[in-house]
C-alpha cells in the first residue's frame, strides 16, 4: 500500500522520538543515581565526623572547639536536608520523563500495529486473489471438459 510508506516514515520519526525519551529518562536515572550516592557519602562523612568528636570528648576538648564541630554538623545536616530535597524533585521529573518515554513508546506500538494490520489484509486480499484465480482454472478446465465431449 502506497499509504504504508507514510506510515514507515511516521514509524522511523516515532522510532527516533521514543530512543531520545528513552536516553533522556535514563539520564534522569543516572543522575538521581549519583544524588543517592552523594547523599550517602555525606552521611558516611557526617558518621566520621561524630565518631572523631566522641573520640576527642573522651579525652577532653574546649566548649569553643565542641561548638565549633555543632557547627559543622549543622552545615552537613543543612546539606543532606538540601540533597534529599534536590533527590524528591529529581524523583518527580524522572517519573514525569519516565510517562513520556511510555508515551513515545506507545506512539510507536500504535504505528506498528496499523502497519502489521495492513500486512495481514495484504496477504489476506492476495489469498482471495488466489482463490478467485483457483476457482476461475477450475471452472475453465470443467468446462472445456464439458465441452470436450
């Protein structure tokens, strides 16, 4: 059909729509991959930064340099808050690509489908032709039987 030409140029276009959704939901990916792994680093450092103040408490230290260490756990507490913050957004705008790339994807079914539907009703229509041509060789070769006696 003249029609699934159209149809194969809409399929590579929605082809290509849905890759560039797919590379741009997996980048989404990876970078809610790397806030995780910062996050968790921080903590892993924050962690660190307490077992050193026990440690040092142990032994003695001034008010000054315990204020100081609240200080900084303030900061890096301040810091993860921030992160897990960015990390929920980041969450919400991968689902969001996510929903296109299933959208770009289910473009493309579509076209797929309408084309597979033309490809049968080809070999259906040239199954009929066959039959028609069958039953026409048939008739003919009963009647010049017929007409042969």
């Amino acid at each position: 059909m003249a029609n699934d030409k159209s149809l194969l140029l809409v399929l590579d276009l929605r082809r290509k729509e849905e890759n560039k959704a797919l590379e741009i939901f997996a980048q989404a990916q990876q970078k809610i991959a790397y806030y995780k792994e910062q996050i968790a680093k921080i903590i892993e450092y924050r962690q660190s930064y307490i077992d050193e103040i026990e440690q040092k408490a142990a032994s003695g230290f001034a008010a000054s340099d315990y204020i100081a260490y609240q200080a900084f756990l303030e900061k890096l507490d301040n810091i993860i808050e921030k992160q897990q913050r960015d990390l929920q957004l980041l969450e919400q705008d991968a689902l969001m690509k996510q929903r296109l790339y299933f959208d770009k994807q289910k473009r493309r079914k579509i076209i797929e489908s309408l084309l597979e539907k033309h490809r049968l009703e080809r070999i259906k229509q040239e199954n009929i032709r066959e039959q028609k041509l069958l039953d026409e060789f048939v008739v003919a070769q009963v009647h010049r039987k017929n007409n042969a006696h």
